[in-house]
C-alpha cells in the first residue's frame, strides 16, 4: 500500500515530501486504475507521470476555481508525480509476481 511506501531519500512517510505523499494517498491510493495502462506496456515513468499531473489537475480544476484553485495548483507543483509513477509501476509488477505465485 502507498501508505506503508519506504524508498531512499525519503523526507515523509517514504515519499520525497508532504505533496508527494498527500497526492499518492488521496488520489492513488489502493487503486489498480492504472494496472491496465501499465500492463499494455506502458511503462515509461515519465509519460505515466504526465497522466497522474493531468488527472490529479483536470479533478481540482472541476472542484473550484479562483483563489482556491490557484492555492491548490501551487500545492502540486512540488509534488514528484514522477515518484508516484515508478511506485505504480514497481506495485503492478509485485502483484504480478504474487498472483503467479
């Protein structure tokens, strides 16, 4: 689980700061909606990175606008959705390797 995430450089909670792991925790979180992307042989971490930033933007530009919005926007911007990607990814491959077992 995301939650439970442990890698180098960490700074909170195993992820590289506060944003990284509020998004990873609220957005991805014990979800397996990617699970198909990555096993069509999408696994290049920077383009499933991109697809988390617009996922995670597109959902707060439809919550609000304005000030809160820009609040929001400003909140993510320091969040390495890159990390998410390559924890998506390394989480699809062990539960493969599980479901094999």
């Amino acid at each position: 689980m995301i939650s439970n995430m442990k890698t180098q450089n960490t700074d909170y909670n195993g992820w590289k700061n506060y944003q990284t792991w509020r998004v990873a925790l609220e957005f991805f979180d014990g979800t397996d909606h990617y699970d198909d992307y990555i096993a069509a042989g999408n696994e290049d971490i920077s383009e499933l990175a991109a697809c988390l930033r617009e996922e995670v933007e597109e959902y707060l530009s439809q919550m609000g606008s304005g000030l809160a919005l820009d609040y929001a926007l400003a909140f993510l911007h320091e969040c390495s959705y890159y990390e998410i990607a390559e924890h998506l990814i390394e989480e699809y491959k062990e539960k493969l390797k599980h479901e094999k077992v």
